[in-house]
C-alpha cells in the first residue's frame, strides 16, 4: 500500500544510501520497499536512487533509472530533468552512438517543457550548460573531454568521477570503469 508516509520513507531512505555512496544499499532498498512490499516510488525516490549510482560514478545506471521513471509517467521537475540529462551525457560522451545520442535529444525535449515553467536562475543556468555540452557533443564531440561534461554540481563536485582522468569522448570508458562501493 503507497501511502504519503511509505513514499517520503522509501525516498529517505533511499538518500541515505546515497549519501553514504551506497548503491547496493539503495539498490536493496529499492528491490525490497518498492517490488517486495509494493511501496510506490514518486520522482523524489527515483531521484534519489539515481543520485546514489551518479555519486558512485554509476552513470550508465542512473540513466537507467530516470529512463525507468519517465516510462511509468512520473512527472521530471528540474532537478530530475537535468540530473537525467547529466547523467545521459557522461553514456553518450563515453559511448556516442545514435541510440545513446536519441537519448539525449528525448531528455532536452522533455526537460525544454519543464524549464519553461523554471523561474530559479540557478536551475536554468545548469540546463544551458548542459544543452550547450549536448550542442557540443553532437557537432564536435572530440573537442569535448569528460570533465567538460560534468556540469550539475553533485556529478562535478560530490561523486566519485571527479577524480576520473579527463577522458576523450568515444573512448567507451564506462565499459572499463569498474565503481566500488566507497
């Protein structure tokens, strides 16, 4: 049963984990309090549980998961609008194929109609840059380096890949990167 005190629990819970860079911890959270118990996740859950695999330098799997959100028809805010977009950024810059590039192309689509109701500067100034790093990525991808693409603060600043080397785009780096728990 998906009441109003399960979800903000699940959400919690889930940031906790996040914010001890536990993504196993989140991951059994989620498979426990969402497909065991029936907890319904809201965007803020999802958010979370990406936010976990994002500072774990998991980017491949936080894509994954605002895909999975936005396919049960959860609304993006613009948070989750630009952490999808940061997140689906990092795949394409390792791994720049049309259907990582389509990716992208859906998420600034998306996330175009949920600035347009943005009014913190904050905010719409973390989307440009993040559409001007997709602008770039698709007309001249090698001249873009991984750090370049680390824009949202928590992938810049708080997780695992701002020490990563500063790798070409296309390099498939993801492939070869191996994350542990911290």
């Amino acid at each position: 049963v998906a009441t109003w005190t399960n979800v903000v629990l699940l959400g919690s819970l889930i940031n906790i984990a996040a914010e001890h860079r536990d993504w196993h911890r989140a991951d059994t959270l989620w498979q426990r309090l969402v497909h065991e118990y029936g907890i319904s996740g809201n965007s803020i859950a999802y958010s979370a549980w990406a936010k976990a695999h994002m500072l774990c330098g998991r980017p491949s799997e936080a894509a994954q998961i605002f895909d999975e959100m936005v396919s049960k028809g959860l609304e993006e805010c613009s948070t989750t609008a630009a952490d999808h977009l940061q997140a689906l950024l990092i795949v394409c810059h390792s791994l720049p194929s049309p259907e990582n590039i389509g990716r992208v192309q859906q998420a600034l689509i998306r996330g175009e109609c949920v600035m347009e109701q943005e009014s913190s500067r904050h905010a719409t100034s973390t989307w440009s840059k993040l559409k001007s790093i997709a602008s770039r990525l698709q007309s001249r991808s090698t001249s873009v380096r991984f750090h370049d693409v680390l824009v949202e603060w928590k992938a810049k600043t708080q997780s695992s890949m701002k020490e990563w080397p500063n790798h070409q785009s296309g390099t498939k780096y993801l492939v070869y990167a191996s994350p542990v728990k911290v």
